[in-house]
C-alpha cells in the first residue's frame, strides 16, 4: 500500500520515541492520516473572510446556519452548536472536560500522561475504530468466554480478527487471570498481542477485585516486557457502576497507561451508559503508554480523527453540546449521584434475594457479579434457551441468553418487580424440569 504524506509524516512523529507502535497499528492505521490539505485546512484558512464560500453547509442571509425552525425550536441550543459541524476529533472544550473528568474519577491518573480523548459515535463506533487501527484479518484478539456479542461483527465480521477466549472465572468465583496470561504465552514471543477487557463486564456484571486488577496489570506489563506488542484495548462502557468494597474502582487504564514502553492502553468510554444518554451516541477514545510524547500522542490522535472523518465524518454535534452544558452544570454531581444509588438499590435487591432464596440453587446458580447493569445465572437442568422462551410465553418475562446463562437487566427492571423475576426463572425452570 502507497502511503499519502500526511500518513508517512505522522508515521514519523511516532518512530523516534515508540517506534513499536508503529508495528501495534494496522496497515489502516500506517495509512491514514487527519487531511490537513484539503477541503478542512483551505476552509480553515477562509476563516472570518468577508466572504466564506468553502465549507458544505447552508447559511441565513444573516450568516447564522440554515435550519428549519421546527427543529430549531424544540433544541434549546444555538444554532451553532446543533446544526454545525462538528470536528471530526470532536468539539476541544468537550475534550478537554473529559480528560479532567477521566482524572477526577481515577485519580491515579492525576500524575500522569496520556493522550487528549478523541470524540467517537459511542462505544460501538470507538470499538470499530480501535479495530480499523490496530486489527488486521487473522489478527487474534485474546478477551473472557463472557464478552458483548457486538464485539463478533466489529472485530471478527468486519476487520477479519479471530477473538481468542478464555474462561471469564475460575472454580471458585475468581476473575481467570491465569487463564488470561496462558492465552498471552502462547505463539512466539516479539510480535503484535491484542487483548480486550471490559469492566464491568457485559453480560457478566463483574469487575475485578483490586488483587485481581493489578494481577492483571501485572501479567499484561510481564507480556509486554518479555518483548510482546501489547494493544490493550479497554471497553469502559460500563465505568463507574460498581456496587461493593473492595472491587477496583478505578479504570484500569490508570495503571496500565504508563506500565510499559511495549503495551499501549486504548481506552473507550462515554456518555452512553455513565450518563444515561443511550440515544446520545458520544463516546471517547484515549491512548496511553509509557514515555508517550506530545508528538506520539498528536500522531494517534491525527489517525484516530482521520478514521472517524472517513468513517462517519464526525459525531453528532447536538449531544457533545448538551453533554458539554450537563457536565458544567452544578447539578451535575447530585443528578449522576441519585441514578447511581437507584441502580445500587436494585443491585443490593437482588443480592438479598438471591440470598433469602437458598431453594433458587435448585434451579439455577448465579455467576459472580459486583457491578454494571447485569447478572447471569447458569440453569442448573434446563436449556437455557428452552427456559427463556418459556419465560416469554408463560411469564410475560424477557432475558437474554448468552450461550448456556441466561442474562438479567436489573438495570431495566423496577425494584419492586425484581422478586417476581427472579421467582419467575424459578418457577419456570422448576416447571420445565417437572
């Protein structure tokens, strides 16, 4: 493949300090490039000319965006910060806002260096894009048995990689970190190892504990310094949702972001599930390893931008304005704080009813969980997929299966209907056994 200049110029920018991330990228991501000499930078030039005759948009004769008043109306928004453009990278106030916010919900990131976030079209979309720069077909990606099954079509179906599974736990409830280190020992040592956590874990609804967390870290960084590319690529959809003590709290891109020269750490998060605004599709997109520079950085923020504008031009402008207002409102903190402690209510309901109801086990075992909008439970004599159709037909109660466990949405289920579910699963599972 014939690389444009902008894509070799930004190459360059990262070889003198972490040349080994130019062999984590893709042959997409060696390619692409943020245009910085075309139809952008020539409108970026035309800036505040008497006359600006460069940029695909509509404008009123006044100047202001052309937009129909039945739309303006109902967005209580100026015009220019709902019916704009926007950056490809996203909005910098609202890049800026997150990367503060990203510190002030791990500190150990406050000393720190990474990467400014890059606004992506929510999780989905920063997942693909990871894929697009790091994964190319027959690229193996080593992650739990228990992941989101979008990650089948973004990295197997689309880029061609091949997910590399391990047991998500082990016997006796624990988080499979040797599972997960004998899944990176395997192959020869030198080249490219590509691995995606998610926490909490979706469908499972389990973060590690702190032991287990730096376990972790650790078996990543001990890949890393036995001469492995390690691409982490951290699926933080689900950030901030954890329920009990001594469940690491912090992303776990704070320690790994700065844990070694040869592993890079790739988080994606957002608004989506952290703040309620499913529809809103803004996420985020942040790098970070060992030594980064302001020029590595720049390069793979460069790339990233690069990868959206051919993708999907830019996120919607309208949600980064309204996420931008909520974040600096001073009612932000007791708002995500009264959503937090419903969810931790449902969270601690179930708990206790799986624990008044030892006859459950008859029927069913719930896996572990201690975070998130989820749980599973594995039925005990019954095919699960014969359970939830049951469950549908004679219950009024949906769940999904998640090949063999059956997964349940406290999230989305009322507090004071979460003792029926449950009975339900019990009585139908029992029914089916009969």
């Amino acid at each position: 493949m014939s690389l444009d200049p902008q894509a070799k110029q930004l190459n360059d920018l990262i070889t003198p300090s972490h040349p080994q991330v130019l062999e984590m990228l893709s042959q997409r991501g060696k390619a692409i490039y943020f245009p910085k000499l075309g139809v952008l930078s020539q409108s970026a030039e035309a800036n505040g000319k008497e006359i600006n005759a460069t940029i695909g948009i509509a404008l009123e004769e006044d100047g202001s965006p052309l937009c129909l008043p039945s739309l303006s109306e109902a967005i209580k928004l100026p015009k220019a910060n709902a019916f704009t453009y926007a950056p490809s990278p996203g909005r910098p106030d609202l890049r800026k806002l997150w990367k503060e916010m990203i510190v002030q919900k791990s500190p150990g990131l406050k000393s720190k260096t990474f990467s400014q976030p890059v606004v992506c079209s929510a999780l989905t979309h920063g997942l693909s894009m990871a894929a697009y720069l790091f994964c190319d077909a027959g690229d193996k990606i080593i992650l739990p048995d228990l992941y989101w099954e979008n990650y089948d079509l973004i990295f197997n179906l689309a880029y061609g990689a091949e997910l590399e599974t391990f047991p998500t736990f082990t016997a006796d409830g624990k988080f499979n970190v040797e599972g997960l280190r004998a899944k990176l020992n395997q192959g020869p040592r030198g080249g490219k190892k590509i691995v995606c956590l998610n926490f909490p874990n979706n469908p499972s609804g389990y973060t590690p504990l702190v032991d287990e967390a730096a376990a972790i870290v650790s078996v990543l960084t001990q890949a890393a310094e036995a001469g492995d590319k390690v691409v982490a690529i951290l699926d933080d959809a689900y950030f901030g949702l954890v329920f009990e003590k001594g469940v690491y709290e912090e992303s776990i891109f704070a320690p790994l972001c700065d844990a070694h020269p040869n592993l890079l750490a790739v988080k994606i998060d957002g608004a989506t599930k952290e703040d309620y605004v499913w529809g809103f599709r803004v996420g985020f997109m942040t790098y970070g390893i060992q030594g980064g520079t302001p020029g590595l950085y720049e390069a793979l923020e460069a790339k990233t931008g690069g990868a959206i504008r051919g993708n999907i031009s830019n996120s919607s402008h309208p949600a980064q304005s309204l996420l931008l207002a909520a974040w600096s409102s001073p009612g932000y903190a007791a708002e995500k704080k009264r959503a937090f402690d419903l969810l931790k209510k449902r969270y601690e309901a179930v708990k206790e009813i799986l624990a008044s109801h030892p006859e459950y086990s008859e029927a069913f075992t719930a896996l572990p969980f201690n975070s998130g909008y989820f749980m599973c439970i594995k039925p005990v004599k019954v095919d699960t997929e014969v359970l939830r159709k049951n469950l549908l037909a004679e219950y009024s109660t949906g769940t999904v299966n998640f090949g063999g466990i059956l997964r349940v949405a406290f999230s989305a289920t009322p507090t004071e209907k979460l003792p029926r579910l449950f009975e339900n699963i019990y009585k139908a599972a029992k029914g089916l056994t009969a």
